[in-house]
C-alpha cells in the first residue's frame, strides 16, 4: 500500500471509522451526544465541543493548503470558536467535521511519495509527511481527553 494511503487509512481510522489504536474515534465518541453534555465544563478542562472544533480548525487549514491556498491556521486562535448553543448548531458543526475529514483524507491519498517529502509551505514545518502525521497524533491525544471527559460527565449523572 502507497504511503499517502496509509496515512490517509490512519486519518480516517482516528476520525470517521478505526478502531484499531483507541477502540474508538470522533465519530463514535460525538455522533450521539447533546449539545449540553459537549459543552459541559469540568474543573478547567476544555469542553469537548472545544477539543472537536480546535481538530477540525487544524483539518480546515491543512485542506485549504491542499486546495492551493495559504497556511493560515494559528495556535493562539486555535480555540476561539463561538459558544454551541443549541442542538442544530452541534449536528451542523458535526456534518461539517466528518465532511471536511473526508476531505481531507481524499487530499492525502493522492499525494505523491515525492509531494509527501516535500517542504509543507515553509521548511521550518518540516515535510507533508510530517504535518500529516502530526495531525493523527495530535487527533488521538485530543480523542483521548474526550473519551475521559465523557467518563467523568457520565460518572456525575
């Protein structure tokens, strides 16, 4: 299997469908949640609303490199999403986070092993391969933390 395939198979497992490394992903962790419990705060954690739209922040910059455009995406915005307020707002953002994942993984899987090595926008980020990369482990540690803050909201009830 090409490695852009592979990157991409790991993409989606840690987004739309895998269960290999966590026995589960995003999809399976938000598809059936209320807008109230993912925008329920524990202590000082993020919300898991928070932790869904900051992942999907990083997919949408790293799809519009893909489609041509600049890198754009910042750290220090990485978490300045309007408040969720309503159950339609939550379903919205959700169809919006699994089409954009497919998407992305769609520009994955036609990279080239040359394009993979390539300089992603500017040397100092390092390869395609690399920001690809980063972005599934960065997925996991974020699915993870929502995994937990599911467990400690429902240990409430």
């Amino acid at each position: 299997m090409k490695t852009s395939h592979q990157l991409a198979t790991r993409f989606r497992e840690v987004i739309l469908n895998g269960t290999w490394i966590a026995n589960t992903n995003f999809k399976d962790q938000l598809e059936n949640t209320n807008w109230e419990m993912v925008t329920q705060k524990i202590s000082n954690l993020n919300t898991i609303a928070l932790l869904a739209q900051h992942i999907h922040y990083y997919i949408n910059g790293i799809n519009q490199v893909f489609a041509g455009g600049t890198l754009d995406i910042k750290d220090k915005y990485s978490f300045d999403f309007p408040p969720i307020t309503a159950q339609e707002q939550w379903e919205t953002f959700l169809q919006r986070f699994w089409k954009d994942a497919e998407t992305f993984a769609q520009h994955v899987e036609q990279l080239t092993d040359e394009q993979l090595k390539a300089d992603f926008t500017n040397p100092n980020y390092g390869s395609y391969y690399r920001n690809i990369d980063g972005m599934i482990e960065h997925s996991y540690y974020h699915l993870g933390q929502i995994a937990l803050i599911k467990k400690l909201i429902s240990s409430q009830k």
